[in-house]
C-alpha cells in the first residue's frame, strides 16, 4: 500500500460514490473553484456515474432500451471538467483521524491510501435481501444500480423458462413486476403486507392490488418468503412460504432498500435508528466539520412529523450534492426537510403520496381526521375523463394537512405536487379550498379532486 497524496497549495476533496449525490457535490464543487484551488478525487466502484436508478424498472421492461440513456454524466465528462474520477474502485476504509482513505482497485486488487481535507460519502443504498436459505443462488436479483440492472437483463435473456417471482410489492416491487410482464414472464408476486405499496393506507393498496390483478399479475398477499428452492444445477427454481411453492425462473427482491453505511459505521460516524448517516442542515456529518454526506446513505428531517427518515429517492439526493458542493465550496446552502412526496405506476395507474399515512400520524401522536373521495381527471362530460381517488388526513382541531394519497388513470400522479407545497407551506386544509388551481375542462372539473378533498376534510375538521 502507498500514501498517494503530493502536497501542494490546493485543497483535496475526496468523493465515495459517484451517483447522484456525490457528483452533484463534486460538479457544484468544481464550478465554486477552479482546479488550481481545489483537488477533486472520487471513487465509484461500478461501471458507470451520474445515472437514473429510478429508470432501470423502464429499461428492464423495455421502454428504454439502453443504460446510456439512463445516464447524465459519463465518467469522461466529469473527467474533463478536472475531477479525478476512479471508476471500478471502492473504498474500503474512512480514516477519520488520519484523514484519509483506502480504496482497492477491483480489477487489480491493489490498495493505496489518499488523504482528504474534506470528505463527501454518499455510498447510497443496498437492496434488502433476507437472511434465508438460497437468497444468494444465481437467478436472484436486487434491483439497485445499473450494474444490477445488467445483471438482471442477462439474466432474463438466458433463462430456462418464463415465470417470475418478485418477493415485495413496495414501488420497486410494483414497477418490477410491470417491467417483467412486459417482457413476456408470468408473474407472481410475494407481499408480507394486507395490499401492496405499503407506503400508502390498505385502503389505497387494495385499487393497487386490483390494478396489478387487471395486468395479469399474481397476487399473494400476507406472505413471508421462508427460502428460495434451486435446482441440480444450483440456479433458482422456486420461492416457499409456510404453505405454498410458487415456479421461478428469476426471483427480483422488492423488499425496499437500507442505507449503505458499512463504512460510517466502521468509522464511528453517528447513524439514526433507521441506520442513516445524521447530518445538520448543511448536509456536513454531526460533528465533523469536515465531512458531508447525501443521498440514499442519509437520514432526512421529515417536515410533517417532525422526525427523520430515510427516504430513498433521486430527487433528494441531487439536491443534497447541490448543498454539500455549496459548502465544499465555500458557499452557504441548507436542505431543510422533505415531506415525503412519492409516484408511480402500474400500467396507466398512477400511484401518488405525500406527507403521513393513518399509521405514521398515530405513532408520532397526532390526531387527525381521514376523507376519501372520488373524482375525475377531467370535467365528467369532457372525453377521456377517467376516475380518481384522493384521501386526505387533517389535523383534529387545527386543519393543518398530514398527508394526501392519489390513485387514479392519467393526470392523477402529479397533482400530488398541489398537497406537497401545502404541506411544506404548513397550510390547513381551510387555507387549501381557496387555492387558485388552473381550470378547464380538459384538465380538470371546475373543482380539482385535491380541493374537493380539502373541503370535506375543512367540514369534517370543523365538526370534530
């Protein structure tokens, strides 16, 4: 092993990952100084930088149909803006006292040490995969980096026959099972909860359910996977629960994901009780002035409950990189909190939530009041209009808006966006009905589904 460090005037800035966070950070970085006052160094220990995890679902179903379509910044252009970046390498080791870290090259093996006078970690996540018998068994995938998605794609491009088991029906277990039903597979899906996405209330799982049913996908709901079975051949067969078998040719874990901090951990850096990194406001690690840390490797302070949270999601993690460069760079910039927006689909079902379900409102103590309506995309009379539900919680006595959840066809996602600025904004559900929403018929009913909801919850809020 070697010290590679030649000291010079400049600053080293040294980057973990290069994804979204940490080259966002890098990029920032470079445009607030110049390379004769700042060294950048990053390691990435994948094939590729700068891409869209959230689009490999697209790209394994075939509506994308290369990785580098996926991708916003090669290795060479962050290269040519004078970033060191070292791909195919991972780091192993933070030296938190020293200063430095050690990486290994994975093609050669060889280590080497480099020193920081700031570091940015923004390892990301890893999909969860379950202690049990037969989870490592080739024909089983997590779905996390384009290096996974590749794998999977070989995978399906290769196997014996055409059957599917995806083990989890959150959003990564959801899209998967799309994508892979658009590749010709019979699918099953395996749910430990009552409904799918369990990020929303059962009541809005069930229309997800009924959706995934209409696409042909096999639903098996209130089911833990006990092991994966293989064949002679050691490759995947089948997945048990306690009472059945289910034939598999590939299994996908949609399980959700846990930050990778392996390393944090290893080097004594604070983590929250969801295994996060903890940071303040600039995104710098509790306690290290001179460590930042972003994206799926973080906890976040959830603007509605008031607690942090781990939140897995691009979006975050490009405006994390954007404050850690800032600070890096001599800027002040701060990410004061998410409310927890999300959407998704299935087929031409849109899926949409933000802020607190009935179970996340009850844990952090707060009363509240529920509705659920339904509604239309479009005025009811106006081609193509199509149904949508939207439920909605309140806060008991104030109004103030908890949460919102959408499912419905076309133009239902989005209008999540509405309830997501009235939750950052802390408005009450009163304040909502006089929002001043576009209208015409073929946008929108005279009142917008969101404002309906927000008038049945004023009502119910006043009786309360």
């Amino acid at each position: 092993m070697n010290m590679s460090r030649t000291r010079d005037t400049r600053e080293r800035l040294v980057v973990i990952g290069g994804d979204a966070a940490g080259m966002s950070a890098a990029s920032q970085a470079r445009r607030l100084k110049g390379p004769d006052a700042l060294e950048i160094v990053a390691f990435e220990r994948g094939h590729f930088t700068s891409y869209s995890a959230c689009g490999i679902p697209y790209w394994v179903g075939g509506d994308v149909t290369e990785p580098e379509q996926l991708i916003a910044r090669t290795p060479e252009e962050h290269r040519a803006r004078d970033i060191d970046l070292r791909m195919r390498t991972e780091v192993m080791e933070i030296d938190v006292d020293r200063q430095r870290v050690r990486a290994r090259d994975l093609e050669s093996g060889a280590d080497s040490w480099t020193s920081y006078d700031k570091l940015v970690i923004a390892t990301g996540a890893r999909p969860i995969r379950p202690d049990m018998p037969g989870v490592d068994a080739p024909g089983v995938h997590g779905v996390q980096t384009l290096d996974d998605g590749q794998a999977l794609i070989d995978t399906l491009a290769h196997a014996r026959g055409r059957e599917a088991v995806v083990v989890g029906a959150g959003y990564i277990g959801v899209e998967m099972a799309e994508a892979l039903i658009n590749r010709g597979y019979e699918v099953t899906v395996v749910n430990r909860g009552s409904e799918p996405m369990s990020t929303l209330d059962p009541d809005m799982g069930r229309l997800v359910h009924e959706a995934m049913e209409g696409l042909g996908v096999t639903m098996v709901d209130d089911a833990a996977v006990t092991k994966v079975l293989t064949g002679e051949d050691g490759r995947v067969r089948a997945v048990a629960t306690e009472n059945a078998e289910y034939p598999a040719d590939v299994v996908v874990l949609g399980i959700g994901v846990r930050p990778e901090t392996t390393l944090a951990r290893a080097a004594g850096l604070p983590l929250g009780r969801h295994g996060g990194l903890l940071t303040d406001l600039a995104m710098r690690v509790r306690g290290h002035e001179n460590i930042w840390a972003g994206g799926d490797c973080v906890e976040v302070l959830d603007l509605v409950s008031g607690q942090e949270r781990h939140i897995a999601l691009g979006t975050h993690a490009n405006k994390h990189g954007q404050v850690i460069g800032t600070g890096v760079g001599g800027g002040y910039a701060t990410f004061p909190g998410v409310v927890g927006t999300a959407v998704s689909k299935v087929c031409d079902l849109e899926i949409a939530r933000t802020g607190l379900r009935e179970k996340d409102a009850r844990r952090v103590g707060l009363q509240f009041v529920s509705v659920t309506i339904e509604s239309t995309s479009r005025a009811g009379y106006y081609p193509g209009a199509s149904p949508m539900t939207v439920k909605m919680l309140a806060e008991r006595r104030t109004g103030r808006l908890l949460g919102v959840q959408i499912v419905g066809r076309e133009g239902a996602g989005k209008r999540v966006d509405i309830a997501a600025v009235a939750l950052t904004a802390g408005m009450t559900v009163e304040q909502m009905t006089a929002l001043d929403l576009g209208y015409a018929p073929p946008f929108s009913p005279v009142w917008d589904p969101v404002l309906v909801a927000a008038r049945k919850a004023a009502a119910k809020v006043r009786a309360s």
